[in-house]
C-alpha cells in the first residue's frame, strides 16, 4: 500500500475511534502508563496538526483538546493529508519538530504514530482495537524501518514476542512493546 493511501486509511480508522470515547472515559488509564484518554487523544490530535503543517511549511502552533476531538481530528487530518499529498513533499526536508528528515520519513512517523495510539485509545476505552490489516501491515513496516533500540527507551518497550499466527494488529503492538 503507498504511504499516501495508508496514511488516509489510518485516518480514516482513527476518525471513527476517536468518534466513540466518551467524555466520561478522558480520566481513564491507557497502554501509556504516563498517559490517561484526555492526554493520549491530546497527543493524537496534535501530532497530526503539527506534522501535517510541518509538511505545508506552516509554522506550529499549540494544539488544545476542545470538546469536540472528532471534528479537531478530523479537520487536523484533512489538512495533513492535502499537506502530505503535495507533489515534492516527502522529497523535501521537513522539521516536524524531532529534527529535519526526509518528508516520506516524517510521514511515516505520522502513519506509525496515528495507527499506534489509535489502538492505544480503542484499548483503553474498550473499543475493538484492531486495525484495518492494510494499516497495521504499513505501520510495522515503518516501525522496523524506523525504530532503532537505541531510541526505544522512553518512546517504546522492548518488542514482545507476538503469538504464533499473529494478526498484523497484533505483529505491531508486540514489536512496539505492548501486550497483544
């Protein structure tokens, strides 16, 4: 699948989850010890935003979670789609705030991050977590391409063993360090 194409069906999936956690669950625990739902839909949100406009060349602003966090999603999604969608982007150097990179890598991080706290948040408030296949699949994929044990602590935990015949869902949040 082309990281175009993964990134707006990571969307999409995100969009749909962040549209049923409920006002009552934003004090719950989530897989992010450090985080509850509020902080993890915050985090969400404003990495979207904020990569979506590193990749237009605006300049960053702080994200606040407002009391609709679908439509923050999903307006900070289709700026960072049409933003990713620029002929030349992921070509370019973009500081998405972790340092200058490659845009096709600073989307990748996107697609990765967006799919990964996406389960978080299904997880936590007791939505079914698994991903479309075709997202899952993209975002290990970038996990392995991305995601060195030296920047593992305090981003990520040791990779777990992911059980015999694992789903692609199931592959990821095992090689990102959380229980399957």
């Amino acid at each position: 699948m082309e990281l175009i194409d993964a990134l707006e069906r990571t969307f999409q999936h995100a969009h749909g989850v962040i549209g049923n956690v409920r006002a009552d669950q934003y004090d719950d625990p989530t897989p992010c010890p450090e985080w509850v739902v509020r902080d993890l839909l915050g985090h969400t949100i404003g990495v979207v935003a904020g990569l979506g406009a590193a990749a237009s060349g605006a300049p960053p602003t702080e994200f606040v979670l407002g009391p609709d966090p679908a439509a923050q999603f999903h307006q900070a999604a289709e700026s960072a789609l049409a933003a990713w969608r620029t002929p030349g982007v992921f070509d370019r150097i973009v500081d998405g705030g972790a340092g200058p990179m490659p845009g096709r890598v600073l989307a990748g991080i996107n697609l990765l991050d967006t799919a990964t706290h996406t389960w978080d948040i299904a997880t936590a408030t007791g939505q079914p977590a698994e991903l479309p296949d075709e997202v899952a699949a993209s975002a290990l994929e970038v996990s392995r391409a991305t995601i060195a044990p030296e920047i593992r602590p305090g981003r990520f935990g040791p990779e777990v063993p992911a059980p015999a015949g694992a789903a692609p869902t199931e592959q990821l949040v095992a090689f990102l360090g959380r229980q399957p």
